[in-house]
C-alpha cells in the first residue's frame, strides 16, 4: 500500500460511541476529524462538529465515512468493515481483523492513505467483496450477538463453580449487551444473509432438543 503518510480530511456521518472510538486513533495519527449527527458531540471535536441540518464542507473532506452506499458517481468507492470495537479494541488495533472493498477506487494514492490508518496500527488487512463479507458476517457477527442476547434474556451471570467454556459465555453476553439494539436489528435487516442464519439456530436447537426428547423416551421405555 506504500509507505508514504498523507494527511487526510476525514468526515464522519454519525459520530456515537464507535464513531469516536476511530477518530481518537485517526486524530493521533494527524488527521483532520469534522463530524455531523443527530445529537450534538461538538464538545469532542470543537467548531469541527456540525449539527445535522447543517453539511459537512465538501471541498474539505477527502474521505467520509457513512453507512449508505448511494454516492455520485464520480465519487471513489472503498467499503470497509473494521471487525472489532471500542471493547475490543481498547488495548489497540493490533492483529484485529479490518475487511475493505475496492468497490470503485479512482485515487489510488487516497485509498491507499486511509487503509493505512489501520494498517499503521497493526491491523490484519482482508480484502474481499461487499456479498463475501455479508456471508461470513452472518455466520459470525450476527450469530455471535443473537447468542449474546439469548443469553443476556436468560440472565446467566458467573457462579463460584465456573467451567472455562461457561465463563466464554458469560464474556459473549457482556461484550454484546455492551451494543445497542439498533446495532443488532441492523445487523439483521441490512445482510441478506442473517435470516437464513437465524433459520438455522432455530432449526439446530429444534434438532438438539429433539435428540434429547428421543432419549427421554427412550430411557422411559427400559423402565
């Protein structure tokens, strides 16, 4: 990706919990913060926080980061999905996994500066497209957080007599309930793939359950 640093003007739209988590690293590196959202943050970023209904420059941003993907046409594409978070990544970025998508990229020399962000940090760089992304994010991300919720709906909690596995599980429940709804719901609603995932939990418990009602069963039937 090269070597050499460019400062970049970087524009977040939204800039909750996560959001903030990236520019603290990205305004250490040098970088030019400006963000917009629906509740005010103007106390992190000073006069280059805009309010909503007000836009973010557009000569001054070189990238902006968002959650839509219908961008005019003459504007570069690079979607990417660092995979991790404030929790998982309060210690650094090193060795976490950062997914990215050339989707359609123009300035070379501009993409490569913002992969870079992460790269300095010691992230693991996967590139791979948007539908390949989604796939394995089903499988992992949303089916790790719908594990997470059931567990937190079961108010499970550490006990003095701890396995290891049982003390990971109390982990994934904590480390999820730490998001928010709206993060889980989007998680279902904007990847095509996570229905079919949901499908499958349902279906594997079913058959679980079912393996254990036939031996019941069975056990009753040698009394």
């Amino acid at each position: 990706m090269g070597s050499t640093t460019r400062r970049l003007n970087i524009g977040f739209i939204g800039f909750g919990s996560f959001a903030q988590f990236l520019a603290k690293t990205m305004m250490k590196q040098g970088h030019l913060i400006r963000a917009t959202s629906r509740s005010d943050y103007s106390a992190h970023l000073g006069p280059h926080f805009f309010r909503y209904e007000q836009h973010l420059p557009e000569h001054s941003n070189h990238c902006k980061l968002l959650s839509v993907t219908e961008v005019p046409e003459d504007s570069d594409l690079l979607c990417t999905h660092p995979m991790f978070g404030p929790e998982s990544g309060k210690e650094g970025w090193k060795n976490l996994n950062f997914m990215y998508d050339r989707v359609r990229v123009r300035d070379e020399d501009l993409c490569s500066s913002f992969l870079r962000i992460f790269e300095t940090e010691g992230c693991k760089m996967i590139e791979m497209s948007c539908e390949e992304h989604d796939k394995l994010a089903a499988q992992s991300q949303f089916v790790t957080h719908t594990i997470g919720r059931i567990l937190s709906e079961m108010q499970i909690t550490n006990t003095p007599i701890d396995t290891k596995g049982f003390e990971k599980l109390v982990q994934v429940k904590e480390s999820t309930a730490n998001d928010s709804l709206d993060l889980y719901i989007g998680l279902f609603i904007h990847n095509r793939f996570a229905e079919q995932q949901m499908k499958n939990l349902e279906g594997a418990l079913q058959r679980v359950k079912g393996s254990l009602e036939a031996k019941m069963e069975e056990e009753d039937g040698r009394e």
